[in-house]
C-alpha cells in the first residue's frame, strides 16, 4: 500500500481514537473520571506510551539505516561500473562488445529505476535474470593474448559478480516490507487507545482539540517517514540517480 495512504489511515485512526475519548467522557458517570480512576489511566497509558515510543524511535532508525544502506550500495554499484569499464577498455578493442553491453544494461536501469514516464512504474528489479549474466559470459568470453590481458579479465570478473551481488541485495533490500502488517496494526491500537485516554481527560475545546490534532498528525508523519524510507527509489524521500548517471556518462568512451 502507499505511504501516504498508510499516513492517512493512521491518522484517522489515532485522531479518531481522540475523538471517540472526548466523546465518550460525556457518557460515562462522573464517579468513573474521578481522581482516581484517571491517576489509573496515566499510568497504564503511560506504559503504552512509553512502548509506542520507544517503537516508533527503532523503526525510525532501522529505516533511516536501511535507506543509508542503499544509498551506499548504489554508490558502490556506481564506482564498481566506471572500474569494470575502465578495465575493459585496458583489455583492448576485443572487449568493446562488452563494454557496449555493460552501456546498455546500465542505461536500462536509468530508465527502470527512475522512469521519465510518471505513469511508468519504478523498480530495482530487472526485467529477467538473463541481463547481467550476458555480461558476465561476454567477459568470462575473452580470449587473453598474454598475462596482462588475463589479469583484466580475472579483475573484470570479479568486480561483474560483485556489481550482481550488490543488484541483487538492492532488490532484495526494496522487497522487504519496513513494518510488518501485524506489528503495524499493534501499533496503531497503542496509539489509538493512548490518544482515546487523552481525549477522556481532557476538557472538550478547540485548543485541545488542535492539540491533540497535530500531536496524531506527527505520530502518523512518523509512519509515514518510515514507509518513504522503506521505498527509497519513489516518493518524496528519494534516493539520488545522480551517481549512476555519472557513471554512465563515463561508459564504452
């Protein structure tokens, strides 16, 4: 499902939860709001809370590392891609075809991962698994001439499975889902019922209406930070195509 529409939901979800609680305070008995049923609530809520926190902080910075791990390993993928190149074109004319084919597999995945068409949609994964496996035997191909030429091609190689290596992990990377549904659905009852507990005690008017309004438009931002850093090649948190077009300028010259 998409970030923002997870965004919304949870923050229907919490806000309701306000809602419901300032709600209900009008229905339940005065003897039920007393001192001591609400020192009850805070500190029952206050365990929530404090759980709901201290989750919500780990997810933030498992997405913020997953995403940085990304980014990494595009870099990575990028410098890998102007090495490899720059070892075939010190191989000599007889590696051309392979250079063209490492060009072309590059540009294709310019144009997969960050389509120019809006309607298009962007993914890491590549049409078939045949696309870096043709290099790879265009390369394993070669016929060195002397010992130089096969130390290129042991070096170009290595770095092929090590580029298809690192593919292979970003798709996997981007497959994964950044918070389980069921754990999601836990976390949004704590702060649902957490934000119900604050509307039961709290006095019906605008400003702790407003309050507790942008205090569930912040949680649910949280979320919503955290599903666009699961997706780090779409939406608004998205990962620069910067490095891999660099690199492809510098390709088969």
């Amino acid at each position: 499902m998409d970030a923002w529409a997870i965004g919304a939901i949870v923050f229907v979800c919490i806000f309701g939860g306000a809602l419901l609680g300032m709600y209900l305070r009008g229905r339940i008995p005065p003897r039920h709001l007393g001192d001591d049923s609400k020192d009850s609530v805070k500190l029952g809520m206050g365990l929530v809370a404090t759980m709901a926190a201290l989750v919500l902080g780990l997810l933030v910075a498992s997405a913020k590392n997953s995403y940085d791990d990304q980014k990494s390993g595009l870099d990575q993928i990028s410098a890998n891609l102007i090495l490899v190149d720059s070892i075939l074109a010190q191989y000599g004319p007889e590696a051309q075809e392979a250079r063209l084919q490492l060009h072309h597999l590059v540009t294709v995945a310019v144009n997969r991962i960050w389509p120019n068409d809006a309607t298009q949609e962007a993914t890491v994964a590549p049409a078939t698994t045949a696309e870096g496996e043709n290099l790879h035997s265009l390369i394993l191909s070669l016929a060195p001439g002397n010992d130089q030429q096969r130390s290129l091609q042991s070096m170009a190689l290595q770095i092929s499975t090590e580029l298809g290596r690192a593919r292979w992990l970003l798709v996997a990377q981007e497959e994964g889902d950044a918070i389980p549904r069921p754990f999601l659905v836990i976390l949004v009852f704590w702060l649902t019922a957490l934000f119900a507990s604050f509307g039961l005690f709290a006095p019906p008017n605008m400003t702790v209406v407003t309050t507790l309004f942008l205090s569930a438009l912040s949680v649910s931002g949280a979320i919503f930070l955290i599903m666009e850093l699961a997706q780090p090649f779409t939406g608004l948190v998205q990962i620069s195509s910067a490095p891999l077009r660099t690199a492809l300028s510098h390709l088969a010259q």
